[in-house]
C-alpha cells in the first residue's frame, strides 16, 4: 500500500452531550464524554492505517501528560509519530458541544504557533495531505508537487494550498469569491491544481476541472455524531487515489467513509469501516 504523510492536527477532544440544541441565552444539562483522539490527524489517519497504508503525522503536542497520551494513543493505533514536535505549552483539550440531532460546536484554545522543520524526502512518499496553518505548510506543500500527490483542506482563510487535489465543504465556500469554482480553486491550489472538491453533506459533492464539473451522491446514513465526517472524507479519497480509482470512484469510496463515520458515536471512523476495510 502507499506511504502517506499527514500534516494536521492531533487532538484531545472532551465531548460535552447536550439535553437539547444550542440556542443564545439558553440554559442546558450535559453529561460529560470524557477524552478521545481526534483533530484531522487521527480522524483522517486512522482509517487509512485500517487500509493498511504507512501513516506518518507531523503535528506538534505539548510537553505534558495530555500531550504523552495523544503519542502513546496515536502510537499504539498504528500512526507513526516521530515527525510531531513537542512544544512548552500546555496541551489544552478541545471541547466539543454535542445536541441530539448529531450536531457539534467545536470551542477550542488558541494553539502555539508551529513552524514546520526542513521538509522530508518526497521521492520516499506516495501523497502528502495538508490540514494545518503550520508555518512553512507552503512551501512543503511546493516541493512535493514534483513528487508525490499532494492534497490540501481548504483553509479558513484564502491563504495559498498548493496542491493536486483541494476539496473544501460547501459551507466553507459560502461568500468567499465571486469566481467560479474552479476559477477559485486555482486562485489557492495553483495551476498544478487538477480537481476542485465540494462536499454538501447529504447532497454529495461536486469535483470541478478545467473540462467541467460533474456530481458524486452522497451515501445515506443514520446521522449519530457528524464530528470528523470532512476527514473521513478526505481519508476515503485519499486511499482511492493512492491504490489506482478514478476520482469518482475514490469520491464514492469517501462518501462511504463519511457515511460510517456519521454513524459512528466517534469523532474518528468506527468498527463498521474496520469491517468493511477488511
């Protein structure tokens, strides 16, 4: 299988379950789901390491017992963690605010900043996927372009993600541009850019090309939690990608990841994509 890198965040994530839906003013009950892997770098690494690829992460924890769980879990799972930098700060948790219906509102501190090291040998490494505002993400993301597949998250911002392959939410994409989509896409990913995707949930998602654009359905599911659906996503896709599908087939194939993982009382993929991986 293929030899992917990931940079994005690992995260320990504290779920506070809701009684009711968040409304301004209001007052709730919640019951606490204590502590559980997360952030891109395990919700997206997980299920390709399920695949049977070699994952390695580059991520940056703190130097502190919350950051020794975050290796020692990612560690044990099958994520490669020699590329995370520690850093002096405290490893602070991310809380996410669960409602009934499988929606969440994400509350998280203020990271350090994290400023990426020499980047790695390409030639040693099949894709490479960017989640992350690390410092220097840029310019790693241009040396690679020549030697490995190269994905990127759009970021929250317009800031560059040189890349082959961009995929964004449709929510990420309301008022940002007046441009088409793929005129857009190339404006962040470059002319190395060769697919614009757009998820919309339920709806599917679109890829968009210098040819045109065409639709991927969405794969129906019972929505339980849809914490770390994007990433499950990208980890479907990026898994079609490196084992020879066409980038429909590989959008289908994370569509299906996405719809286990919506499933799934988790923010990583659960037993059902272990299942079907198998």
């Amino acid at each position: 299988m293929a030899n992917i890198l990931l940079v994005a965040n690992l995260n320990c994530d504290r779920i506070l379950q809701l009684d009711k839906p968040l409304q301004t003013g209001g007052r709730f009950h919640y019951q606490d789901g204590g502590q559980r892997l997360g952030g891109g770098g395990a919700n997206t690494g997980l299920g390709l390491v399920w695949a049977q690829h070699r994952v390695a992460l580059v991520s940056q924890v703190g130097r502190d017992k919350i950051g020794d769980w975050l290796l020692a879990e990612a560690s044990t799972q099958g994520i490669e963690c020699q590329l995370i930098q520690r850093h002096e700060e405290t490893t602070n948790e991310m809380l996410l605010v669960m409602t009934p219906d499988g929606e969440r509102t994400i509350i998280r501190p203020q990271r350090p900043i994290f400023e990426l090291a020499a980047p790695p040998i390409w030639p040693q490494w099949d894709a490479v996927y960017f989640n992350s505002s690390a410092e220097g993400a840029v310019s790693w993301a241009k040396t690679a372009l020549k030697s490995c597949l190269v994905f990127a998250q759009l970021a929250k911002d317009d800031r560059p993600r040189p890349c082959h392959i961009l995929i964004a939410s449709k929510t990420d994409m309301l008022g940002r541009s007046t441009l088409s989509p793929w005129q857009y896409g190339l404006s962040i990913a470059g002319d190395s850019l060769k697919y614009f995707i757009v998820t919309d949930g339920a709806d599917g998602a679109c890829v968009y090309t210098d040819a045109g654009i065409e639709r991927v359905e969405a794969i129906p599911s019972e929505v339980v939690d849809t914490t770390g659906a994007g990433d499950a996503y990208a980890s479907g896709l990026i898994h079609g990608m490196t084992t020879g599908l066409t980038i429909k087939e590989s959008m289908r194939e994370g569509a299906q990841w996405a719809a286990f993982a919506v499933a799934t009382q988790s923010s990583i993929p659960g037993e059902a994509l272990k299942a079907y991986l198998e």
